[in-house]
C-alpha cells in the first residue's frame, strides 16, 4: 500500500490548528504547515502526472511537474502549476530562511491554497 499524500494536506492543517489564536504562535508549526502542505500537493500532482504517463526526470523534478501542469493548455492544470510555482516558493523560505517572519496568515494561506489545489487536482480526468 503507497503513502497517501493527501495526509501531507492534513497535517499541516493540523499544525495550524494547534497555533489559532495563540499569541505568538509557533513559527516552527507554521513553518512545517507550509512544508507540509507543498509537500503534499506536489507528491500527489507528480502522481497524477506519472499515472498519465508523463515521465518526471529525477533532477529538478519540482521544477518538471509544475512546468508540466504550466505548459499544458488545459485551465485548472495552469493554475495547479501556479500554486505549485507559489507554494514552492513559500516552502523554500520556510525550511531555509533564517531572516523571515512567518506568521499564521501566510501558513494558513499555503495551507488553502494547497487543499485548493487538490480539488483542482480531483476535478481532472
């Protein structure tokens, strides 16, 4: 049985539940519910784009499925490739920069426009 990376989406809404209201809350929850969220929604587009027959190359596979959700024509992929392209960006300065304030609006945004994204995701045949 594969992982089900929705669990991804999951649990970064419940790292940011932990944090409502709290004054200040946690940046390192809110930092892991960006991750997590961009974790999920990429692993499960890579799939989908894998289970169509779309080879993904190992070296900047990031890169790969966002372009190839991006290039494909088709509304609801371009704007999966836009959250990706957006959410990676998030991802990246939460896991690497030292200097960046993260507070709960901008995880909770990741987080939303993750699960947006795979209802988007769910909608394609």
């Amino acid at each position: 049985m594969s992982f089900d990376w929705i669990l991804y989406i999951e649990l970064s809404k419940e790292l940011l539940e932990t944090q409502r209201g709290k004054d200040p809350p946690k940046e390192e929850y809110l930092r892991s519910a960006i991750s997590r969220a961009y974790y999920g929604i990429y692993c499960l587009a890579r799939n989908y784009l894998e289970l169509k027959g779309n080879a993904i190359a190992e070296k900047d596979s990031h890169r790969a499925v966002r372009e190839a959700y991006l290039s494909s024509g088709n509304k609801q992929k371009i704007k999966i490739g836009d959250d990706l392209g957006r959410l990676h960006r998030k991802r990246k300065e939460a896991d690497y920069e030292n200097d960046v304030k993260i507070g709960f609006a901008e995880a909770n945004l990741a987080y939303q426009m993750a699960f947006k994204a795979v209802q988007n995701l769910s909608k394609l045949t």
